[in-house]
C-alpha cells in the first residue's frame, strides 16, 4: 500500500493577543512569521503562521489569536504539547535565554535516549518543549537573529493525552501510515516517518480531566500528504473508518480536509504545496496582510479593525 501521510504539516492554536504572540514566537523562539493573513471562517481574527525561512511542512505553528480570550484547560483529548527540535549542544544556550526573558522551566530531563526535554509554557500557558538531539539532520535555520547554531529546526514531537491510546492508535496505523516507533510507560511514540518532527506520542491519562478549549490550547494538527490526489486517497479512507471528514477545502497555501480523531482531537489532512511563496516573495514572507480572494472586498475595514502589530527582535536578540 502506497504511502500517502508524510509526518506532521502544521499545529494550529489559539492565543489571546496577537502582539504577545508574535513577540513571543518571534521575539523569544526565533521563529519566522511566513504568513499574517485572517482565519478562513471568520476573517475578524488573524491567523498567524510561524516557521522555519520557507514555512516548510514539520516546522509550522499557526495561531488565532483572539483578542482578550480567557484561557482553556490541558486535559485529556487534546494535543497538550508541541515541542521543538535543537541541537544537543546549544541546552546552556536556550536555558539562559528562557532565564533572560522570564520564562518558568522544567529543568532538563531525558525521555527515549539521547533526547534532552524541557518544558515551558508561552502566557497563554500552551504547552512547549525544546528537544535537544543529535538526531535532526534538517540545515540550520538562518533567518532570525538567534545564532544558526542555536537555532531551532522545526517540530520534533507533539503530546497528545487520551483516555486510551488503542483507537487513536489504530486511525494512525491503518489509516495514516504510522507505525509504533517507541513506547515508555504510558506514552507511545508513532511516526509516518522515523525522523525529529514526525514524531507523535500519545499519553494515557484516564484521570487526568477532559480538556477545554480557550486561548493556551491546540485547535488541531495537520498530517501532510504528497497532492490532492494523495489527499483524496486518505479521505476516502477516512471515511471507511466512519469518521465524516470534511471535503477538501482550498487554504491558498494547502489544500486541506478535517476530522475528529476517537479521542476528540481534530485532526487535519493538508497537501505539502503549493506553499507560502504563491502570493508573495521568500524575502518578504510575511510582511504584508494577505486576506483570501473572498474577503478582499473587504480589506479596508479588515486593515481598520484588526489589531495594530510590529515585528520587531531589537530587544530580543
């Protein structure tokens, strides 16, 4: 049977300023903002997207940020933690940084072999991790103003808490190409692909509380696939498992289909192109407000209301 899921395309969550998160995520984390354009299904709020130079598939974490939002509850149904990869040598490096910035931490500890975590939380109280590894053989990331070899490569894992991993365990590995890499305790770790950003790991928690959505939570995650062709294969499999996705819906930047996991967790199918370069250059990626071709009629009251935001890492480098 042919490959369809690649790994891991995008995270998407949910934030309660759109200032406090690009300075978090591009102040602190060093990330690059490759698109500031409006959520598809209500174009009043941004939609933020964060990445490596190119905003390549395993590297992208995208924000709503609803201004003002009271927070939600990690807990069990939810994609709890989005963590990052960086190389071994740079833990004294991210350490201090955190430190600098005020940022709580949870002192270093090793999970599967040869993997250094550390937990933190941005203020919206999203669960984050840096990962340091030797495993991740992606270039460096030269964009930002934190040093290359400091810098941080894309996603290496997500943590999703479940009741029970088997059902959701068995969506990966019959319909989504993943494979059981890895397991300690209650966590299983699952990859399409055996390499750092592909990596899903599931928790059983069954005391843990159902979880709540609000601004510090995940709305969804998105597998790649190859094309739309690809994509339609893995939608009609989702649908012998009797899961109702959505049909394929056009995001300019990916095509895209959705649906809920067994264990409440929205799940997304995007196609890897054509890319944040279709509408604006790779040395201006993000720069300007793109709105899709729907809303444009109404870009003038969109440029009025939605907030005022400046990227600007003078103070955090």
């Amino acid at each position: 049977m042919d490959q369809l899921i690649t790994g891991i395309h995008h995270v998407t969550a949910i934030a309660s300023s759109a200032q406090d998160n690009i300075d978090f995520y591009v102040g602190v984390l060093g990330l690059r903002l490759v698109k500031k354009t409006v959520n598809f299904d209500g174009p009043d709020v941004y939609h933020f997207y964060y990445g490596d130079e190119a905003g390549n598939p395993g590297s992208i974490l995208t924000f709503f940020p609803y201004q003002g939002l009271t927070n939600g509850r990690q807990g069990k149904g939810m994609l709890n933690t989005t963590a990052f990869s960086v190389p071994s040598s740079s833990l004294n490096f991210w350490l201090d940084r955190l430190k600098k910035f005020g940022i709580n931490y949870k002192e270093p500890d090793e999970r599967f072999e040869g993997e250094a975590v550390v937990y933190f939380e941005d203020k919206d109280g999203l669960g984050l991790e840096l990962v340091f590894n030797d495993k991740d053989t992606r270039p460096c990331f030269t964009h930002g103003h934190i040093p290359a070899e400091h810098s941080i490569k894309g996603f290496y894992s997500v943590e999703i808490w479940e009741e029970g991993y088997e059902r959701t365990a068995g969506l990966l590995t019959e319909q989504l190409d993943h494979k059981l890499i890895a397991e300690k305790g209650n966590r299983f770790r699952f990859a399409a692909t055996n390499t750092p950003g592909n990596y899903v790991d599931i928790l059983c928690s069954p005391d843990s509380m159902k979880g709540l959505a609000g601004s510090g939570t995940v709305h969804h995650i998105a597998f790649a696939t190859p094309d739309k062709k690809s994509q339609a294969e893995v939608r009609i499999r989702i649908l012998k498992r009797m899961l109702n996705p959505t049909p394929i819906l056009d995001r300019n930047y990916f095509t895209s289909i959705y649906f809920r996991e067994p264990g409440g967790v929205l799940f997304e199918v995007a196609t890897s192109g054509p890319g944040f370069a279709i509408d604006e250059p790779y040395e201006h990626l993000g720069e300007a407000l793109k709105l899709p071709a729907q809303f444009e009629q109404d870009r003038e009251r969109l440029e009025k209301t939605l907030p005022r935001i400046t990227v600007n890492t003078e103070k955090y480098k």
